[in-house]
C-alpha cells in the first residue's frame, strides 16, 4: 500500500512539472503575438507618416521596417494559435492595411526571411540613395578642401608678388640714389672746370705789370 501511494505521487509530480512549462510557453507565445501586433501598428503609422513626408528615402526604409514587421507578426501569430491562443480582431485588420500599403492582396500572409528583406528592391533603392547621398557629400567636402587648397595658392602668389615688388621697389630705389650721387658729383666736377677755365681767361686779358 505504501508503495502505491507513493508511485501516485510521484506520477502527480511528473503531471505537474509536465503541466507547468505548458502554461509558461503559452505565457510567452501571447507576450510575443502582443508585443508583434504593437509592433507592426507602430511600423505601419511610421509609414504613413514617411508617406506624407515625400521623403523616397525615408518611404523606402519605413516599408523595409513595415515588411519586417509584417513578417514577424504572421509568424508569432503562427506559434500563438497554435498554443491556442485568440486573435485580435483588431490586430488581423492592421494586418489587412499593411498588405494594401506593401501593394499586396488584404487576406496575404507570405513571409520572408528577415535576413532577406535586406535583399528586397526596396531595400536595394534604400542603400542606393543612402550611398549616392554619400557621394555627393564626399564631393562636397572635396570641392570646399580644393577651394581652400586653391585660396591658399592664390594667396602665396599674391604674398610672393608683393615680396618681389618690395624687392623692386627697394632696388630702383638704391638705382636712383647712386645715379643721383654720380649726377651730382659730375656737375661738380663741371663747375670746377667752368671755374678754372674762368680764371684762365681773366688771366689771359689781365693787363701785364711795367717792369721799366
């Protein structure tokens, strides 16, 4: 008898550890089902929002994020109902206006890959804008180096031209000067020989002294 109470036991302490990660997982799939369908309301009114923005960037990665989340909810909604969890009515018509925006049919429920949701040509004009945008910062910032690098040439050059003119300046000055000391010196020399040619001729008229 005591073996029999006790093999009972044991069977309902199996039931029960059998019972509870049961109710644990069906925890779990709904926080996941709930947490997906939030998820996929936020994307769909971040596309909305990209749509009235005008933005093709912007468009194109709020529907990579709405295809995502489109894929993620379909999945855990998979894993929910089939713990025997309910769906939100709510939830399945969001679902119904993010197929309408991604150009599908109401009722689609094709998925893909999340890690091939990068490879979409959605995603591909998303990385295409991204790196033209790069490139045409990157010849900006190539263009205003080149200016600056032209300024500073244009700048030594007219520093350079200065530096020459002073030096010019500087030197038909010293030019001038020595001209003019030898203009002078020249003139000097002139007067000194109208001088003595001067006296010569006073000399040469001067009455001559009686020597009787």
């Amino acid at each position: 008898m005591k073996n029999i109470i006790i093999i009972c036991l044991l069977a309902f302490s199996l039931s029960s550890c059998n019972t509870a990660p049961k109710s644990e997982e069906k925890i779990d799939f709904t926080k996941s089902y709930e947490s997906a369908a939030l998820a996929l309301t936020d994307a769909k009114l971040n596309y909305d929002a990209a749509l009235a923005s005008n933005d093709t960037a912007r468009i194109a990665a709020a529907k990579i994020k709405l295809e995502t989340a489109k894929t993620t909810y379909l999945k855990s909604k998979i894993y929910y109902t089939a713990n025997g969890g309910i769906v939100n009515a709510e939830d399945e018509q969001m679902l119904g206006k993010t197929n309408i925006a991604l150009g599908k049919p109401v009722n689609d429920t094709t998925t893909a890959p999340l890690s091939n949701l990068e490879q979409t040509p959605v995603a591909v004009a998303a990385k295409k804008l991204i790196d033209s945008g790069k490139i045409n910062a990157d010849k900006k910032i190539k263009q205003v180096a080149s200016a600056i690098t032209t300024g500073e040439n244009t700048v030594k050059h007219v520093s350079d031209a200065v530096n020459t003119g002073q030096k010019t300046v500087k030197s038909n000055v010293i030019k001038a000067n020595e001209s003019l000391t030898k203009a002078s010196d020249s003139t000097k020399k002139r007067l000194e020989e109208l001088k003595k040619q001067g006296n010569d001729l006073r000399n040469l008229f001067k009455p001559k002294a009686d020597t009787n």
